[in-house]
C-alpha cells in the first residue's frame, strides 16, 4: 500500500508477453528485442538525465529498481552467454 506522498507505485499484474511473439519468427524477434532495448535505454538514459538537470530530489526506490532492472538484465545476458557458449563448444568458465 502507497504511504500519502509515497513515489512508490502499485504493482501491476504481469500480463505474459511470449504468446504476442510465438508466431514471429525468429529475426523479427531478434531484431524487435534488439531495437527495444536500445530504445527503452536511451529513453531512461534522456529521462534520468532531465530529473538530474532539474536537482529534484529523486526516491530510493527509483535506484532500487535500476538495480533490479540491472539484476535481471544481468540474468538474461548470462543466459545469452552460457547457451552461445554451450553451441559453440567452449569451456565454460
């Protein structure tokens, strides 16, 4: 529950995205992940940077969940890795 002048926001329920994509194939689905994560960080790159300009004082929340957003982004590029890695018959490491 949100405290009054609380910069939390409620949770929202996750709608799973995988059936939107399963009859894409697999380039348009390389290409399409590809081009949203440069776009959504440039974009929170550009946001960051005008609440930083504006000095407003910014919730620890808001660190918090870039460091969660950091954690799971961190578990898919070691999954990334590991499997590239396993085709590719290198020792892993």
């Amino acid at each position: 529950m949100n405290r009054p002048g609380s910069h939390e926001t409620p949770p929202q329920p996750v709608k799973p995205a995988k059936a939107a994509w399963r009859a894409a194939e697999t380039k348009t689905l390389l290409d399409e992940l590809s081009s949203s994560l440069r776009r959504a960080l440039a974009d929170h790159q550009a946001m960051l940077d005008i609440l930083l300009q504006r000095r407003v004082e910014l919730p620890l929340e808001l660190g918090e969940l870039f460091e969660d957003a950091s954690n799971a982004y961190m578990e898919m590029s070691e999954s990334v890795s590991l499997r590239f890695l396993i085709r590719r018959g290198s020792p892993l490491e």
